[in-house]
C-alpha cells in the first residue's frame, strides 16, 4: 500500500485491508476525516452513525492496516486525535484470475461503496442544490456520456482526467481562491458487458 499518484490517494493492494475498508462506519470515517480534518472518536461519533466507544474500535482497526493515524500525539488517550494518511483512497482488483481472494475482497468493497454513494445525488438535489447561487448551479449537475474505447484507451482518459485534477487536488489550503469551496466529482468507470459491446456512442 502507498500513496504514488498524482491525487496523493492510498493505494490499497491486501484484500485483508480491502475487507477492513468495507464496512459502513469505517468508510464514513474516512470521509468525515477527509472532509473536516482530524478529530476525535466522540466528535466523529454523530456523523459516522456509531457511539464513541464503537467509532474508536473502528478507528484502531483502520490505523492496524495504516489508512488513519495519531494526528496529535498525547498521553490522554481518551482525546486521542485521528487522521486520515492520504487525501482518499483507491483499491483496484488483481489481475490473475487465480486470486480470489483479492478479487473477492475488490467486489466487497466496491459493492459498500456503491451503495455510500447511491443516495447522494438525490440528496444533493434534495438538501443542497435549492440553496446554490446561480453560478454555483450552473456548473453543478450530472453527465453521463457512453464510449467505445479499447482497455487501453479508457485507461489513458482516466490518466488525463487525473493530470487535470492533481493540481486543484493537491496544492495547500493557502493557495486557493478565496470564494472556493468543497466540490465532490463522481467518477463511475462502468465497462459495459460483452453483449453489449460494438455500435457507435450514443
């Protein structure tokens, strides 16, 4: 596991920390983490639908495969801070067929996280897309756009939208504008199945 790309993510290989990843409370840890930066168990507790005693066993078991971290160093434990290692994460099944364990592991955790995200932008269009000023929500919004594309293909779109978002992903808090804000983007890569392959993007 490392953080070797352009968006800084943790890069997520053992199908041990895949499964560890795959569970509800711990994936809203990393968000809440990712979101508003380091905090405790009992101040993430109301976000992350768990009592404090339950957040922090959470917390410990995600810091046992390094995806959360002492943010502070103390000797009260009981206001022990965490944080997230990296900006977010990213987890890809292995190649050879062989290995089910990890393919497995990759199809549980892609599968919790499909389901976090189902909700959202019905909630977004719901909660805060009416409270938007116009320029705001102008550029706010879904596409969905079909291609035909080689593996190899797809993969070099994916590298560019990457090369255009690593400099907004990654650069300080100081260096932003000052009407900035938080924007999540979405990216759902779904290769359509072999039956439905050929023909022209529409």
């Amino acid at each position: 596991m490392d953080s070797h790309n352009r968006l800084g993510d943790f890069e997520i290989s053992d199908p041990q920390a895949m499964r560890a990843l795959a569970h509800p409370v711990r994936l809203a840890i990393l968000d809440q983490l990712g979101r508003h930066g380091p905090a405790t168990a009992t101040q993430l507790a109301p976000d992350v639908g768990a009592t404090p005693s339950v957040t922090s066993w959470h917390l410990r078991h995600l810091a046992g495969f390094g995806l959360v971290r002492d943010s502070e160093p103390g000797s009260d434990r009981r206001q022990r801070r965490w944080e997230a290692v990296a900006r977010g994460f990213r987890f890809k099944a292995p190649q050879d067929p062989a290995d089910e364990e990890g393919r497995s592991a990759a199809r549980v955790l892609s599968q919790q996280m499909f389901q976090r995200h189902a909700d959202l932008p019905n909630r977004w269009a719901a909660e805060v897309e009416p409270e938007l000023d116009p320029a705001w929500r102008e550029l706010a919004g879904l596409a969905t756009t079909r291609l035909v594309v080689s593996a190899e293909e797809l993969a070099a779109i994916e590298d560019g939208i990457e090369r255009v978002l690593a400099p907004y992903v990654t650069r300080p808090p100081a260096e932003r504008q000052p009407d900035a804000r938080g924007v999540q983007l979405l990216r759902y890569v779904l290769p359509e199945g072999t039956r439905e392959q050929g023909g022209q993007a529409s």
